[in-house]
C-alpha cells in the first residue's frame, strides 16, 4: 500500500506484544515504532514518530500506543491515511489514577518493580488467556526496567485530552476493545467511535486489554479487513 502501517506498543511493551501481528500481516510491511521508550511525554512520541517515519501513515496503537496514535493525528492530521486504536482512552487522565501511578512510581523509584507489576499481571488478560499469557507479559514489562515505567507512567499522567479534536479527523478510524478489558474497559472505546465521524467499532469477545497477544486471529482479521475496506489496501 501507499501508507507506511506503524505498530504503536503500549506501557511497558515492545514488539513482542505485536509478534502475531508482525506475521499475520507480513504483506503490508509493518515496522513497530519504539518512541515511547525514548521520549518523556506523548506529544514528544508522537511527534518524534512523525519525523522518523515520513509520508503518509496508517497508525494503530494499543494502549499508551493508541494515545501516541491520537496525538499524532492531532498534530498532522494530513498525514494519516488511518488510524487503529486498541484498547485505549481519549479522555485525560482522572485523579484518581494519577494518584495510583504516583504511587507505583514512587515504587518504582525504590527498584520496587516487580512487587507492584506481578500481582497486577492477570488484570491485564481475560481469565481464559491469563495462565499462558501473563509470563510472556511480565517478562517484557519487567525488561523495561523502572527508568522507563517511571517516564511512561508521567508521560500517561500528562496526556492531553484527545477528545478535543478527534471529531475533526477525516480519517478511516478502527477502535478495537476485548470485552472484558479491565484496564482501558469498553465504554472508552464507545466513547472514540462515537466522537469520530469515519469509525467503525469492534468489541471482541472472552478478550481483555491485551487483544493482539489474545486474540490475534480477531485482530488480525479486523485490521485485514478494515485496511481493504477503508484504507483500500
């Protein structure tokens, strides 16, 4: 195709989260951008991803990724072919987890790591997919040490507030969410689908927060689809 399908990991995450996409979606050449471990805020990823990879972008980000993904939008809004969100959030963060993250950062300050990340693994999955996700899951969290989880988490902390311009996008829009997401749970993604006037919204079944380690054969299908049908891929 034309555009230039950039993978956007979430927290903490790296390509390992987007393997079975990376192979299930081989001939549209994806490449999985790491700016979100190299940069303090969400305006800085968005726009160091925007530099490093020029021309027209097919952005799909999970999580922390897909507020990259929205940030990018908003500051070159010209540049995005189309936009796939996964189990994200538009809206600023609440006090209420600004005084959790605080807190594990905190934690995190104290080489704390992995007693606040281990206990909290499972929250990430549904039931059916925790026992044989969740070490894969904790490895790579973990490998990013605590310098990154502290400036991710500021980063999360500070977003801006996507729904202020998400109903200017012209743009082709996918918002995917598992049915069962604890930690970004699906009247997030109503509220982006509804907000976009190009969007098409996809709730996937016995599937939590982590969709593409879940339920790649769904997310897999969907992107293929939804890359033909509106991107024209």
């Amino acid at each position: 195709m034309d555009s230039t399908l950039l993978l956007i990991p979430g927290l903490a995450a790296d390509r390992t989260m987007w393997r079975d996409q990376l192979s299930g979606l081989a001939d549209y050449g994806p490449l999985v951008t790491d700016v979100a471990a190299r940069h303090p805020s969400i305006p800085a990823m968005a726009a160091a991803m925007l530099e490093e990879h020029p021309g027209k972008l097919v952005l799909c980000g999970a999580s922390m990724g897909g507020m990259i993904a929205m940030e990018a939008a908003r500051q070159a809004p010209d540049r995005i072919a189309g936009l796939a969100l996964l189990g994200t959030n538009a809206n600023p963060e609440t006090e209420e987890m600004r005084a959790l993250r605080e807190s594990a950062i905190v934690l995190f300050e104290q080489g704390r790591v992995t007693e606040v990340i281990a206990p909290n693994v499972a929250l990430a999955f549904h039931p059916d997919h925790a026992l044989a996700l969740a070490p894969e899951y904790l490895r790579f969290v973990l490998a990013a040490g605590a310098d990154q989880l502290i400036r991710q988490n500021r980063a999360v902390i500070t977003r801006p507030d996507a729904r202020l311009h998400l109903a200017r996008l012209e743009c082709p829009v996918l918002v995917m969410c598992g049915e069962d997401d604890q930690l970004a749970p699906p009247g997030h993604s109503r509220q982006i689908a509804a907000l976009c006037s190009n969007a098409k919204l996809v709730m996937v079944p016995r599937c939590g927060h982590m969709l593409t380690m879940e339920r790649p054969d769904v997310v897999n299908a969907t992107l293929r689809e939804w890359l033909q049908d509106a991107v024209g891929a």
